[in-house]
C-alpha cells in the first residue's frame, strides 16, 4: 500500500502442514516462474523466523539464494530473532547475508516494553531516497554530507525514542540476562509440551523450537468443531483465572 501498489500484484503462496507451515523453496520458484510468465516482475519476498501464529521458520539460506538469482528484494522478517542471541539457536537465521532488509521486535521477547522494532538495510539510499522530503529551506551542508535524518528513515516526520527504552533493557539484563530469560522460556516450553503430550485429551502437531506452543484439545470422538469449542474454554478459563500468569 505504502509502495502503491494494487494488493492484485501481492501473492500469498501457500504453505502445508507437510513442512510446518514454513515457505517451500521450491514452491516459491514456481511461482516467480509463473510470474513471469504472466509479463510480471517478482520484486519482493518475505520470509519470516518464527510466524507468531505458528512459529513457522522458513529456509532463509535457501529463499536468499533465489532471491539473489533472481534479483528480488529480500526481506527477512523475525518474531524470535532474540533467540539467536544463544548459540545453540543461530541456526534459525542462517543464510541471512542474503537479506535485503531484516526487522525484528525486541517487545516480543527481548524484555522491551511495547512498541520497538529493530530494522537493518543493505542500503540506507535505497531506503532515504524512497521516503526522503526535504525542502529547499532545509537543504544545507550538513543534509547533503549523509548525516543521519531519522525523519527520511520512515512514513512519520515525528517519532518516539523507542531505542532508549531498548537501552535500558540491554543495560540492565546484560546478554548473560537476556540469554539466561530466553533459554528459561525454552525451557518452560518445552516442559509444558511434555506434559501435553502425555495426555490424551491434547493434540499437539507442529515443533516448538523456540517460546511459543500450539495446541488443541482433540474433543469427543476427535470432533473438530467440538475441540475447538473445548479449546476456547479452556483458554477462558486461564485467562479469567489468571493462575497461569501470576
């Protein structure tokens, strides 16, 4: 929309349980074939490290080379990026030399209050010269000379100091704290996953790699539409409990 372009031209390929959910190198070749086949051009593709409804992580090495291939714009996008700050967990953003642009969001788990996203480009003159509008009268030496103007970064001429709450956080928890938090959220994951499932009542398909867990209840007789009701419930119930969360 920013861009002007029709949501038409957008293309969400689809993705199956088969893989987890993540994006199919394979499937995204096709489709940029496709593409131009139709008298398209492929210009931009998104992968993500961890879908925040599914935690979903998708082959970023294998994506960045297609998109290097194919000359695409190749932007990564990470809910749990943080996890990468322990070693056993870089695996997740490998291949990411590949990226065009890469965003992440320390409010999700790097202990920084609501709202601050990290963002990292290739090149910044791709980026500024998109959005960059500056009147004569503020042209001088210092605006032409590359001087960092937050204000040709974004949409909004005005912004909050997002990264000074961040700084705070990496002052106070140290990366031996945040590292020791996002391994205790693993952790606590991972025990919650044995104990779902150990019980029968639950159903839990896809990998939890990092702090996030989907399950469902299976409902009587395996009935869906019944699991679901039963799985609303029970998230009622904890919310309105509050046992989980204190």
């Amino acid at each position: 929309m920013v861009t002007g372009f029709n949501m038409s031209r957008f293309c969400a390929i689809p993705t199956t349980p088969k893989n987890f959910f993540a994006l199919d190198p394979n499937t995204l070749r096709e489709q940029i074939k496709k593409d131009k086949e139709n008298g398209l051009i492929p210009l931009y593709v998104c992968a993500t490290v961890g879908t925040t409804s599914s935690t979903a992580v998708d082959p970023v090495e294998e994506i960045g080379k297609i998109c290097e291939e194919e000359n695409i714009w190749y932007h990564v996008d990470s809910a749990f990026a943080a996890a990468s700050l322990c070693e056993e967990y870089r695996w997740s953003l490998k291949g990411l030399n590949y990226a065009t642009s890469f965003n992440f969001n320390p409010h999700k788990w790097l202990m920084t209050p609501a709202d601050c996203s990290a963002l990292w480009v290739e090149s910044k003159k791709d980026l500024v010269n998109s959005l960059i509008i500056t009147p004569e009268y503020l042209r001088n030496k210092e605006s032409s000379s590359g001087a960092v103007d937050f204000k040709d970064w974004g949409i909004a001429l005005g912004r909050r100091f997002r990264s000074l709450k961040l700084w705070f956080v990496l002052r106070s928890y140290g990366l031996s704290g945040l590292r020791e938090i996002i391994r205790k959220h693993i952790k606590l994951t991972q025990f919650l996953r044995e104990k779902l499932e150990s019980d029968s009542r639950f159903e839990v398909d896809l990998p939890s790699p990092f702090g996030l867990l989907l399950f469902r209840i299976k409902g009587s007789n395996n009935q869906i539409e019944q699991g679901n009701k039963e799985t609303e419930k029970l998230k009622d119930d904890l919310l309105a409990k509050k046992q989980y969360f204190s």
